[in-house]
C-alpha cells in the first residue's frame, strides 16, 4: 500500500513549481487588491502610539537595510518584517480569511516584500511568492474549520509563519527538501494566543510580525540544511493535532485533505476578504445589521430599552467577555473589540471608521450608555466558521422589537473601489492624493516592475 504524501511535500512543490503565467488574472488582481490594503494599514498603524514604541524597541538592535513602510528608518530584515507585520496587523483593519479566522496578508506581504528586495527579484516573481503563499494559508486555515479559537490561540499568527515561510522560501530559491525542512522548522516557531484581546493590550498588535520573523528565521535554516520534521501538519504533535488537542474532538474534525485538494485549479485565496471596518470580523455582521436598523427604522436612540446579539460562540470571548470591559473600552483596541461598543457606534454614529476608536469616541457619554445597554445571547443558528452571521434586535420602551439579522459570506469580496477608497482614506493624513495614485498605479502594475526593491524603496517614504 502506497504511503499517503506529507502535506509539506505537496505544499513546497505546488510553491516551487507553479508560474505567475498559470495563476488566473483574477486570482492576480484580487492579490494586487490584497497587498494596496495591507500597504493603506501599515500607513494608518504609522500614526499611532503603538507603531512609535515598536519601532523605538526594534531600532534597539541596530539598523539595517530593509525598509519600513511610511518610516524613513531601516531595519534589519528580520526586525523589517516584524514591524510591517505589526503595522499592518496594528488596527486589526487587514484582510481577513472567514473560514480560517485568519489574517494572512499581515505576515506574508512584509515577508514576501522584505525578500524580493533583498533579492532584487522582479515584481512578477514577487507577485508570485505572495499569491502562492497566501493561498497555501487559506487551504491551512479552512482545514482547522477556525477551530484554533477555541483553544485561545491566534490564527494570524500561527498560520501566518507557514504562509510567509513557503512564499519566502520560494524567494530564497530553496531546493524542494530544504522547503519541505523549513515548514518544519517553522513549527517550533509558531505562537501566539488571543489573550490580548481580554484584556486590550497591545500584545496581538505583535503576532503577524512575529509570524513573519519566525518565517524568516526557518527559511534561513532550511537554507543551510538545518534540519525539521516532516509531518509538519498530521504528526503526532504536528500542528493540528497539538493546537487542536489530539484527544479532542477538534483535531478529528479537521479536514487536513482541504489542504492539498484542486492545489492549483481551485484557488481559495480569491475568498479572502478586505474589512471595511477597523474591528475584529466577529463584530461586522452586526455592524450591519445595526446601521441597517438606523437607516429603516429612525430609531429614537433614548426610547430604547435594551438590545441583545446573537452571536457565534466562538465569538463570545472575542467581543463580549469581560462584558463590563467591553460595555466601558478602555484603549483604542479594546474599542475594536467591543461588540457593544461597536453596535452603539453604528445606532448612534451611523459608522464604525478610524475615528471611533479614538478617545474622544470611546470615551463619549452618549456612546457608552447606549453600550451598557447591549447584551448577548449565543446564537443557535451560527453561521461560523464558513461565514459571519449576526443578529441586533433593539426592544424599545414603548414594547416594540425591531431586529436585523445579517451575514458576510467569504464569496461576497468588498468591490474594488471600495478597496481602493479604503485605502485614499487610510494614507490621506500621511501622503498626498497624488502620493497616493501613484502607489496604486506600482501595486496594480506590480508585474512590470523590474526590481522589487524599487517597492519597498517607494512605500518607505511618506509622501507629504
């Protein structure tokens, strides 16, 4: 009987083997889409206190060659990455994957980025490296069935080193072993646990760097023939079954062949999507179900009694619990992870956008009554993992119910001018419009660049 392949062996051919000319110009334009807003994010993130302390600790150790983006400092590679990472992933604004709960363009765009520059690969080569280490990603994440939540790991980061490390093996010109060695030492990097989140700190803000550093530091290795394990995903203490408790009845419920079935005919990164909210995910069906309510229903918000959710259990630790930290958010991330907060923005505000999570948002009076007065239930008919439901039902004091229940499926991508008015807004406070033309103008024409260095050297420099 023949020996089933590893999941890392398929993994580092289909990285190794495929050409940009074979991946469909959908799947190309929709990566190009993907890399304008991890590169809008890391702008944003620049502004903020968190990107300022990150970047003030890895300048500790040294300056190098590799860029930063929006920042004229230069960083060793690796300090490199793990800063775009953080900024990229800072706002928990980048794109996510709905059935892995996943953010994968915060580790591989900086890690793919970081390599063709040192490497003076072509756009082309670039553009390649990132499409086909994101889509390994997606096929990792959807495998888990985004059940690495419920043990409180983060996925970003703990699949996000597996994405960067086959996109940037794929930059290192590694050998087929050597790529299947560095997904194995890529395990013994993996970290990362969703903490921060209870208690809003700034920890998680680190994970997509970390993820990316890790990437670098395997590749490195396998590079030299330091050796990894080969079962890398189904081995004993591979990732599923040790993230996933092999005893448990997640690790039985993985679907580990998702991985490597349709690998280069069906392409799963085209059902990444882009936020257009600066919120955790979980939080966004409900957004819309309350600007919904707002629109139709002319809500008198001082006639409103109470109002309850019903969402995902899943989701529960994430945007409702600690429930008295969550009524009063307490920091700018503690707002982005505050269902109650989130929904009193969207009835009152009619919006969720940078500027609600700023202090003088979080800390309005009006906003945070309303807040205290959202509740949760855990939903039976849950969409999660394949998609994101969410339920607001809004009980006024005269006795009437009004409710919205609404859901984001990973099919429904954000249209492209949605994308790219995402973007003009995240950079227009750190460069000018034409600045800004001009970087969409490189990205969306990414394959005709000769030299990737000339990206990384152009979203180093501001623009004002």
């Amino acid at each position: 009987m023949t020996k089933p392949r590893l999941i890392s062996d398929q993994l580092a051919e289909f990285v190794l083997a495929a050409r940009l000319d074979r991946i469909p110009a959908e799947v190309q334009h929709w990566c190009k889409l993907l890399m304008l807003d991890a590169i809008g994010n890391a702008y944003a993130s620049s502004r903020y206190d968190f990107a300022q302390r990150a970047l003030a600790a890895l300048q500790g150790f040294g300056e190098g060659d590799a860029c930063v983006i929006g920042c004229g400092t230069r960083l060793a590679l690796r300090d490199a990455v793990m800063m775009n990472g953080t900024l990229i992933h800072g706002l928990d604004y980048d794109d996510t994957y709905l059935p892995g709960a996943t953010h994968l363009g915060a580790s591989c765009f900086p890690t793919a980025l970081a390599l063709a520059a040192q490497r003076n690969t072509s756009g082309a080569d670039f553009l390649a490296a990132y499409a086909l280490g994101m889509e390994a990603g997606t096929r990792l994440g959807n495998a888990s069935k985004g059940a690495f939540l419920k043990g409180g790991f983060h996925p970003t980061s703990l699949l996000g080193i597996f994405a960067s490390t086959l996109a940037a093996g794929r930059l290192s010109q590694l050998t087929h072993a050597q790529l299947v060695m560095a997904q194995g030492i890529a395990l013994s990097w993996v970290s990362g646990n969703m903490q921060p989140t209870q208690e809003g700190t700034w920890a998680k803000r680190l994970h997509a760097g970390i993820a990316g550093a890790g990437a670098i530091n395997a590749v490195a290795m396998a590079k030299n023939d330091f050796t990894g394990p080969f079962e890398v995903y189904e081995g004993r203490y591979g990732l599923y079954p040790c993230f996933l408790g092999a005893s448990g009845t997640l690790a039985a419920e993985a679907d580990l062949p998702f991985i490597t079935r349709d690998l280069g005919v069906h392409w799963e990164l085209l059902r990444i999507s882009v936020k257009l909210f600066p919120a955790c995910y979980q939080s966004h069906a409900f957004m819309n179900a309350a600007l919904e309510l707002r629109a139709q229903e002319a809500i008198d918000i001082d006639a409103i009694e109470s109002i309850n959710t019903l969402i995902a259990e899943t989701a529960v630790a994430l945007v409702c619990e600690p429930l008295a930290a969550k009524h009063k958010p307490h920091n700018s991330y503690a707002a982005s992870f505050s269902l109650p907060y989130a929904v009193a923005c969207c009835l009152i505000r009619g919006r969720f956008g940078l500027e609600e999570t700023e202090e003088a948002a979080y800390t309005d009076p009006a906003l945070l009554k309303l807040a205290q007065k959202v509740n949760y239930e855990i939903d039976p008919n849950s969409g999660f993992p394949k998609y994101r439901s969410g339920e607001v039902i809004v009980r006024m004091r005269d006795g009437r119910e009004l409710r919205r229940r609404k859901n984001i499926l990973p099919e429904d991508r954000a249209p492209e001018a949605d994308v790219l008015r995402k973007f003009r807004d995240n950079t227009c406070y750190v460069m000018t419009p034409e600045r800004a033309s001009s970087v969409i103008d490189m990205i969306l024409n990414v394959e005709s660049v000769s030299n990737a260095k000339s990206i990384a050297q152009a979203l180093t420099a501001s623009g004002k």
